[in-house]
C-alpha cells in the first residue's frame, strides 16, 4: 500500500528533524570530550545524511506524479 505524498513529506521532515537532533547532540558530546574537529566533522556527517535522505524521499515521492502527468501527456498526444 502506498503512502499519500503529505505522509511521506512529513516522515520526510521528522527524519530530517531526528538528524538534527543528533547531529547536535553528537557535536555536544564531542565538544565536551574536548574534541572539537571531531564534533564538527560528526555534526556534518549526521546532518549531511540527514538532508541526503529528506532529499531522497521528497525525490521518490514526487517520481509517480511525474509519471502520471507524463503518461497523460502521452495520451493526449495519441488522440
């Protein structure tokens, strides 16, 4: 069964939030270690997966609309 696109925008947006959180908590927990290269890099690391993945599912869920709208053109063309 698949998912409604505001659905898959909003798991989108929480994942990207969850990344966020971590990546702070992640360069907090460094930081307090005394390692503040490596709570800088763990922060990038994190929120770049983070905004790799909302990307992904925002590029996969808007896929079957485009298909739709191009088979519809396609139709169109026919008649």
């Amino acid at each position: 069964m698949a998912d409604d696109p505001a659905t898959i925008r909003n798991r989108a947006r929480i994942g990207l939030g969850l990344s966020i959180v971590f990546s702070v908590l992640a360069a907090a927990w460094f930081w307090s270690q005394g390692a503040i290269t490596r709570a800088f890099v763990a922060a990038a690391l994190i929120l770049g997966i983070g905004v790799w993945e909302y990307q992904r599912r925002l590029r996969t869920e808007g896929s079957p609309r485009r298909y739709q709208m191009d088979r519809s053109r396609d139709d169109r063309d026919r008649e």
